[in-house]
C-alpha cells in the first residue's frame, strides 16, 4: 500500500519536527501541568479545613470563570457530566423526551441525556469545524417532525425533541450562532457542551455562553484542569439559582434542621478541587499562547504533507487548540489505523476521534439522521500531541 506508506513517512515527520524524537517516556496526548503555585493554593485550603463542598476557593474559581468567560452566572460541580445532567434536567428536559446530540462527541454527551431519562437523538456533523452541521439539523427536522401545541415531535417515534446539544469539537467552535438560528425555528432549548473549550470565542464572545446554558469540563486531560471538576454557565439568574439549588440536594436555609423540598443532586465542587483551579485560572493566558504556538507549528509542518492536512480553527473564530488534529486528505480507516500504530510504537500517543456514539452498543437503537460525514471524520482525524508544556518555555 504506497499510499499508506507515504503518509506513514508524512505523519511521523510532523511529529518529530514539532515534538522531537520521543525518546525514553512516550509523549502523552494530553497532561496536567501542576506546578508550584498549585500546591501552595491547595496546600492553604488543606491548612484551612475547608476541603468539602463550602468554602473560600469555590466563591473564587466561580468568580474567576464568570470574568473569564463573560458569563453572568457560573456554579461548580464534581465534573462535566455532572454539569450537562444538570443543565439537561434543569431546563426541562423530562423522562421520554429525545434530545439532539452530535454522533461525533465523547460519550458524556450521551449519557447525559440517558440520566434524564430521555434519548439522544443523533445527527450530523459539519466538515470543516467538526462540530454539529445547523444545516443538516434544519434539514433533517424539517423533514421528520411537526410542531404541536408548541412542542417538536418526532414524526417516527411520536416523542417530544426538547433540547439540541451543540459540542465545541477538541476546542473548535462550531457554528453557534447558525444553530441558535434554527433552534428558534424548532423551539428546542440549546444546552452547549463546552467541555473541551474554555478560551475558545465566537468573535469576542465565549463559547458556552450562547446557549439557555453551557458546561465546562476540567478532567484531568482538558485545558486546565481540578483533578475532575465542571462548570455550568447562564446569563439567566433564576436559572443560575435553580442550578445551585439543585446540585446542592435542593436544601433549605436553616441552623440545624435538613429541610429538601426536591429530589436533588450532591453535585457541588469541593473547596480542594477549587483551589487548584483557582490556580489553574492564573496560568490559562500562559496555556493558551503556548497550545496557539504548538498548533502553528504542527500547521506548518502539514503544509508540506500529501497526504495529511491540520485541522484550523473556523474563520471567526479563536480555538484553545485543545487537541491539535490532523486529518487524511482521503479517509481510510486502514490508513488512519496504520498512522496511528506507528505512531505510538514511536512514542508518540495519538489517538483517534470517539467511535460515533451510534455505533456504542447502548445507543444502536436511538433516533438518527443522516450520519454520512461524521462517518468520513471518524475515518480521517488523528488528535496529536498536544499539552502546553511543549511550549510553555518559549512563552
Ligand atoms: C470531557 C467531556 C465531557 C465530560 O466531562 P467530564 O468532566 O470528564 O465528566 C463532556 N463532553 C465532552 C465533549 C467532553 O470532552
């Protein structure tokens, strides 16, 4: 296979011109980068004795992300998938009720909307930003539902489609403000994960913070990182209050007495996860100038490739390069499996994009569109070595 071979050659020389050879420990997709100003930060909050869920560190990490992201209102909780259970559930979406998901997207996206009891609804992705296509969505809906007493219906399966989840794919801003468009056509609520793109922007405008509502995620392999940790965003306050409530067992003011009027959630962030992000917030600027200059090299090193092109940020728009992507010029899964072993028999841990959440055993039987791009993406992308320390020297 002559073709296989040569990208084999093209791939390989990208990696080592941008991260040198991978000599000894193998270079990780992604990693944490803790330092000193992390320990003291959490250092201070074990001195405190404030490690659970009420303390100094959580007021601080929520008041540093709403500056940051321009969001009026912002609620830690225990991780990402938590925040789009949450946010899911506390938008309305009910038992019953199909909720539209992109295919291409991690399996939290998912599952989020199976703990509400409702069922994801697939549909198609956009080539170029790699995010949920607005175009194929108005098409599909156009065709297979009907609007009655003010709800979508499912023309096929008869249930009411609530919500639509836009994903930010490995930071790539999809097209939001399009989507928000047809959502309006269709009176569904849009929930934005925003998991892997905190400091990416829609002109000057966060990503997350287009939505009724918008999660972030801070696992230990995304941009910055509170060992596991997320973040709901709203402009709404009665919303933002209702979240809090919510993820804090829906209990009540009082001295002593534990007073609940909800069945609820313990989805609260605590102060010592708090405290790392709050340190974490401090280097975000530094993390995101070092992963824009990691992607510009692994861009240059592409544009003399055949075979492989990077994957850039859409026109508009500023990405935090969460996980640099190259793509095949010609999808072939054979190829892009062959790339993918010989890169990491080199020490270089690529890895492919998520198998498409339709294709997971549990979901082979959900609602779906079309699925014909995000098939040919699956077969082409290869996220690369991507962690700020390859360049947080230079910075
Ligand atoms: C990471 C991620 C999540 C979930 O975040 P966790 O903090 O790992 O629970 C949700 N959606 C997407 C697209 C993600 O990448």
């Amino acid at each position: 296979m002559a073709t296989s071979n040569s990208s084999k050659q093209e791939f390989l020389a990208v990696l080592e011109s941008v991260l040198g050879k991978a000599s000894g420990s193998p270079i990780a997709l992604h990693e944490p980068n803790i330092g000193a100003l992390e320990n003291e930060k959490v250092a201070d909050c074990l001195n405190s004795g404030w490690v659970s869920s009420v303390g100094e560190y959580i007021t601080q990490f929520e008041t540093d992300l709403a500056k940051f992201t321009n969001a009026k209102h912002v609620v830690a909780v225990v991780n990402g998938t938590a925040a789009l259970h949450l946010a899911l559930h506390a938008v309305g979406v009910k038992p019953g009720d199909e909720v539209i998901v992109p295919t291409l997207s991690f399996v939290a996206t998912a599952n989020s909307v199976s703990h509400c009891g409702a069922i994801p609804h697939f549909v198609d992705s956009d080539s170029q930003t790699l995010g949920l296509d607005p175009d194929a969505l108005r098409n599909h809906l156009s065709r297979n539902t009907s609007i009655r007493d003010g709800q979508l219906i499912n023309s096929k399966t008869g249930r009411r489609i609530s919500a639509v989840v836009p994903m930010h794919t490995f930071g790539h801003p999809m097209q939001i403000e399009k989507l928000l468009e047809v959502a309006a056509e269709f009176n569904l609520t849009v929930v934005e994960d925003a998991a892997e793109s905190i400091g990416s922007f829609v002109g000057k405008v966060h990503t997350g913070t287009f939505g009724k509502v918008g999660i972030l995620s801070f696992n230990g392999n995304k941009t910055i990182t509170t060992g596991g940790g997320g973040a709901i965003l709203t402009n709404d306050s009665m919303l933002a209050e209702r979240v809090r409530h919510l993820a804090t067992t829906a209990k009540l003011a009082h001295d002593y007495q534990y007073l609940h009027d909800a069945v609820a959630f313990n989805y609260r962030m605590p102060n010592i996860n708090a405290a790392l992000g709050c340190a974490q917030m401090q280097r975000l600027d530094q993390f995101l100038k070092a992963k824009r200059s990691l992607a510009e090299k692994y861009a240059q090193a592409c544009k003399i490739s055949q075979t492989l092109s990077f994957v850039d940020e859409p026109s508009g728009t500023t990405s935090n390069y969460w996980l640099n992507t190259v793509r095949l010029n010609s999808p072939d899964l054979k190829t892009r499996d062959a790339l993918l072993g010989a890169s990491r028999a080199d020490g270089y841990l690529c890895r492919p994009a998520w198998n498409l959440l339709h294709t997971l055993p549990m979901y082979q039987q959900a609602p779906r569109s079309e699925l014909k791009v995000a098939e040919e993406l699956v077969n082409s992308l290869i996220n690369v070595p991507s962690s700020a320390r390859h360049f947080l020297g230079n910075i």
